[in-house]
C-alpha cells in the first residue's frame, strides 16, 4: 500500500528531476555549437528532454493536487 508521505516523496524526487531535465535543456541550449553531435540529432534531444520534462511536471502536479487535497480532508 501507497501512504501519503510516500507520494510527497515521490513529488519531492520529481520536482528534482524536473530540475534537472530543465537543466540539461538549458545547457544544451545554450551550447549547441559545443557538442559533437550534428545538429539534427542535437534538435531531437532537446525535443525528448522537452517532451520527457513535460510528462515529468504532469506527474508531479497531479501528486501535489493529491497531496494537497489529502491535506485539506477532502478524501
């Protein structure tokens, strides 16, 4: 069985691996030129940190709405 605290740890490790997903986005951003990668292939990475970031933040805010109804007593 799932209890509450292991949900808010679940959300405390998303939210750092959204950090860091968001990260990784940002500094492959801001160096594209400094990579061995071509560039299409680096275009398709950002794309999969983008979409894997996003499925990330949607997770991790349906366990913070959860949580934060659990929290208020509403079931």
């Amino acid at each position: 069985m799932i209890t509450w605290e292991q949900i808010e740890a679940r959300v405390k490790r998303l939210n750092k691996l959204s950090t860091g997903l968001a990260r990784e986005g940002v500094h492959w951003k801001d160096n594209l030129h400094d990579h061995p990668l071509l560039y299409v292939e680096q275009l398709a990475y950002l794309k999969a940190i983008r979409a894997a970031l996003a499925g990330v933040e949607t997770a991790r805010v349906v366990l913070a709405k959860a949580t934060q109804r659990n929290k208020e007593g509403g079931g």
